[in-house]
C-alpha cells in the first residue's frame, strides 16, 4: 500500500525540468545577476529556494520548511545557497511566473555554472511526502543530489 501511495504521489507531483518561462514585466536575468554581484563564489554556487505562500490550509508546510532548512545545514551549507521566499507576497520579481508556482509550498533547485542558470527541476507540494509516511530527508537529499550534483 505504501508503495502505491508512492507511486500515486509521485504521479501527482511530476517534477518540472525546464528552463522558466519568463512572463510580463520580469527581466530574467536580475535576481541572478543580484545574486551574481552579492559575492564572487555564487557565479558557481546553485540555489535552492523554498518557496510559500500563506494562502489556504497547508498543514504540513511549516513542519516541512523547517526540516528542509535543517537538511540544508546539515548536508549542503556552503556548497548551495539556500532562500526562503514567500511568493505571494513577491513584489519585484514574480518568481510565481517564473517557476510556475501555484502550490502553497514548492522548492526549486537552480542550476548554476559559470555565471550561468543551466536550468531548474521544481518539486511541488513537498510537504505531501511528510503527509504519507515518506522518508523527507532521503527523498530531498536525493532530489538535490541527482540534480545539482557533478555531472
């Protein structure tokens, strides 16, 4: 039964890996390039971002924040970057455009090389493998290093 529960949830949150799709008003390239300026290492530093929002019920989303950011500083500090962003309230970049975001809780993972975004795997309603039973570190250390991992 679990393994069927797997398979269902993984079926309901195919991962996206593409390049965004820039919408409206938002130039690409100007949180990268912020974020290029803030610091010399971060032109070959990927991103994880944890993105929200606080509209409707989402039970889990805090719990899952909080063990995604002890995941990050227990495998990945000072190898990515880690943001925490609350979209709906995202004012200057419309990160909600970008990746595509209408889950209340998703994390993207931003490849990066050489000053470059190479792309992006998002994985929505993360919160959902906490729900069923799921194993969350082995599943986000997973995700992370099959995607930003060396090639």
């Amino acid at each position: 039964m679990k393994t069927f529960l797997t398979f269902i949830f993984c079926l309901l949150t195919f991962c996206v890996h593409a390049q965004p799709a820039f919408e409206g008003n938002y130039p690409a390239s100007q949180p990268l390039a912020e974020y290029f300026n803030a610091e010399t290492g971060n032109r070959n530093k990927s991103l994880i971002y944890i993105f929200y929002n606080n509209e409707g019920i989402c039970d889990k989303c805090a719990q899952t924040i909080e063990l995604t950011e002890q995941i990050f500083n227990q495998f990945y500090n000072g190898i990515y970057n880690l943001f925490v962003i609350n979209y709906a309230e995202d004012n200057e970049y419309n990160f909600a455009a970008a990746y595509q975001l209408y889950e209340p809780l998703a994390i993207v993972l931003v490849k990066i090389n050489d000053g470059e975004q190479i792309g992006y795997e998002k994985i929505a309603n993360p919160q959902q493998m906490l729900i069923i039973g799921y194993d969350y570190t082995d599943f986000l250390t997973r995700k992370i290093n099959n995607f930003l991992g060396e090639d």
